[in-house]
C-alpha cells in the first residue's frame, strides 16, 4: 500500500507499507524520523506523541493508512531550524532531561498545552501530561520547565 | 492484509458486507494494540475515520443522536451540559492523546466489561444504531447490546452508526475505581442518573460481570424510596441500602486488576457515594 502525507510541511511518500503497520513505524522506520519513540505500543506512555491535523496524538495507535493526506508535525518538525522551540529550550534549561527517552512526547504533549492555554494552572499541566510517562525526572523538573516556556511565551 | 477506507457511510456498508472477515477502525486505541502485539491478524482494516456522519451529532425531540466517531473530547466540550454523565465518564477515559482519537461507537464496538461509556449509556437507557447495506437500520437499547465478554449483538454485516441519548433531565453521576487518575482501566465503575420527570432511575454498573450491565432491582428500589416531591434530605440508610443493592447485581471476578470482593464492597462504595451528590444536586436544583 502506498502512503502520502504531509510531514513536518514537506509531501513525502511510502511505498510497500503493510495494511496493519502504525504511523509510527511508518515515521521512524520508512521516513527517518526517529524523533517519536517507540516504547509501550499501546498508548500508555506517550513518548510517541506527534500532531496529527493538529491534534495531539499516539502515533502507534494511528494506522498508516489513516494518516494518508493529514498533516503530520512530529518533535522534529517544532524547531525553527538550528533554533529550539523555546519548550525544547526550556526542557534543556529545567533539567526536564535525562535518559531523554520520554523528551520528545512530552515536548509535543506541553507545545500543544501552551499553544491552547499561554498560561496553564498546575492541575492544567498535570492534566495535559497524564499521557506522558518519564522514568527518570520525578516530573517535577518536568512541570519546571512547562512553567518556564510559559513565562517566555508570555514576555514575548 | 488490505486496508479499506470508505468515504461515504453507504460505501462503508457495502464494504462491511462483501468483507466479513475486515475489523472496522476509528479513534485505533483498542484495534491498533491488538495489531502492535500481534493478537489480532484480520483480512483486512475498515477504516471509518474518513466518514463524515460518523463525526457529527444532532438534537431532535430532546434526544441527542451522537454519530459513532464522535471523539470524547468533543463529548467533554460539546455535550457535557447535554449528557453529563457520558461527558463525567468520557474525562476519566485514558489520557488527552486517547481521548481525542477514542470513540463512543469504538467503545461500544469493542464491548469491553470496562469501557468506560457503557455505564453512563446504561443509566442514560441509551440505543444504539446500527445498520447494515441489506436490511437497513436498526435500534438496540444498550442494555441488550452486550451479550458476553467484548461481544456484541452486532451481525457481521453490520456496522455502529449512533447512539440515540435522551437529554438529561435530572443529575447524573460517574465514579471508577482505578490506581491513578489517568491511563486507567477501570477496577469498578458505576454510573447514576435520577429521571425526575418521571420518578425513576437509572444506573450502570462497569468491569464488575461479563457485560457491562444495569443494577435493575436497584433502581426499582431507590426510585420508589426516594422523597420526590419534597426532595429532602436522603437519609443515609436509603443511600446504603441502595450500595448494598447495586453490588448485588454484579457478577465480578478476581484478576490482575482487583479481586471480586474488592469489586463488590468498591461497588456498594460508589453507588451511595453517587446517589449521595447526585439527590444533593436535584435538591439544590429546585
């Protein structure tokens, strides 16, 4: 089966694709995009997230084929270039990383927070998360770092 | 394996006809975990997110026809004044990437004891639509469309297109048993909803028997106890009674997730506590 859709605002195409594969396979292993991880398959740890038509979602419980003609945005596709997204720079700044394995879905999972709500409640931040699992951090330096590209979004 | 994806829903019906052995697909937080590990391998996918009635809802003689792809987070923004219980029911489903792809219609597809709509659709006396290429539409009140652990009253050649919900009229209550707040498969789940308009009440019990399923002889009792002309204070033994009674109806086992005993006394916990808030709701209502 083939497969085109938008990735990260480019057109790209996937030929071959198995009927019952996940769009995240799909991404990582036929497009070279390893941003999203590949951990629970099942939704339970979020480290997948991607945007699909805008919308924050796991890319393994997305079939391929569901995604022909949407809009993908994955964590590589938030970066202006070289430049971090100041919520890449804020993880980075927060210590919001360490093994880095849960990173890019909770970076996509918090850039869809703050695109919504500029300026997000603690219980707002844990709510927006819940679908996000990290092993390492305590959350707390993670809930630090949401605070803080808050802050930056708000000055700016 | 092929991959089907109907645009219209009289296609999408044609195809469920000629392909029994296909597995309808929407939001994929069930059918895409059964594909990932391997426990499922169908002839084909049905795809049904590229159907725009599945997506839709509408009000006609105060009875919302919710469309089958509708997500739960458009349940929680749109029709949480509408149907307050689905919408209770629709925030406690897994996390915001789950709930913004998971369906109602995917819920009730999947039949699972656990899902977390079945109870408030239970208590709400819901029906579900569904239709078929060769015989048309029909209606299943939601009480019959369980008929055993993930199994449904479904023919192979039918597919989910709505369910039919009344609009509240009176309070209504979720509650679930879980470890945590997110990502969590239900323990015990009960849902209430208090008809005023006439006397009665209605309840569904979750992850407690085979089906999901209703505490009947509970709400017989609780609606000819309760003090609906005067709605004063419930008194505690009723709201007890009423706990005691809806444990009764369910058929629980042990699992991974909790043992039936647990099941039963969480049950006889949840029923008294939502009957509690929600008679306090309809007294500060009048």
């Amino acid at each position: 089966m083939r497969v085109t859709t938008t990735v990260n605002g480019t057109e790209r195409t996937a030929d071959d694709v198995w009927p019952g594969e996940s769009l995240l396979h799909l991404l990582r292993e036929r497009l070279g995009l390893p941003g999203a991880k590949n951990a629970c398959e099942q939704g339970e740890c979020g480290s997948c997230t991607v945007y699909l038509d805008g919308e924050p979602v796991c890319a393994c419980l997305v079939a391929a084929g569901q995604a022909i003609g949407r809009k993908v945005t994955t964590v590589e596709g938030l970066a202006a270039g070289q430049a971090l997204h100041p919520v890449q720079e804020a993880f980075v700044e927060a210590g919001a990383v360490q093994c880095g394995f849960c990173t890019p879905g909770l970076v996509v999972a918090a850039h869809d927070l703050l695109a919504r709500v500029p300026e997000p409640s603690d219980p707002e931040i844990r709510e927006a998360l819940a679908g996000n699992l990290c092993r390492c951090t305590g959350y707390e330096k993670i809930l630090d770092a949401v605070r803080l590209a808050a802050r930056r979004q708000a000055a700016r | 394996m092929d991959f089907l994806q109907p645009s219209s829903w009289d296609d999408a019906l044609a195809v469920r006809a000629e392909r029994p052995d296909a597995l309808p697909i929407a939001g994929g937080t069930d059918v895409m975990v059964e594909l990932n590990f391997d426990r499922r391998r169908p002839g084909a996918l049905l795809d049904l997110t590229r159907i725009p009635e599945l997506r839709e809802w509408s009000v006609a003689d105060e009875v919302v026809r919710l469309g089958a792809g509708v997500p739960y987070a458009r349940v929680i923004t749109e029709l949480g004044n509408r149907l307050p219980g689905l919408a209770m029911a629709a925030r406690t489903v897994g996390s915001p990437q789950i709930r913004v792809r998971g369906t109602v219609g995917g819920n009730l597809g999947s039949a699972s004891p656990a899902g977390d709509a079945h109870p408030p659709l239970l208590a709400a006396g819901a029906e579900v639509e569904v239709a078929s290429a060769a015989r048309g539409t029909r209606r299943i009140p939601v009480a019959e469309f369980f008929t055993g652990v993930k199994r449904n009253a479904l023919e192979p050649d039918e597919l989910i297109a709505a369910v039919h919900v009344r609009t509240a009229r009176g309070p209504q209550q979720f509650c679930k048993v879980g470890t945590r707040n997110a990502m969590v498969i239900s323990v015990s789940a009960f849902a209430l909803a208090l008809h005023p308009d006439r006397q009665a009440v209605g309840t569904g019990i979750g992850s407690a028997a085979p089906t999901p399923r209703r505490a009947a002889e509970a709400e017989e009792f609780l609606a000819g106890e309760l003090d609906w002309a005067t709605r004063g204070p419930l008194p505690e033994g009723l709201a007890r009674a009423f706990g005691e009674r809806v444990a009764a109806a369910a058929a629980p086992i042990d699992d991974v997730r909790g043992t039936a005993a647990y099941r039963r006394h969480s049950l006889t916990v949840l029923a008294r506590r939502a009957v509690t808030w929600a008679w306090d709701d309809l007294r500060r209502a009048a």
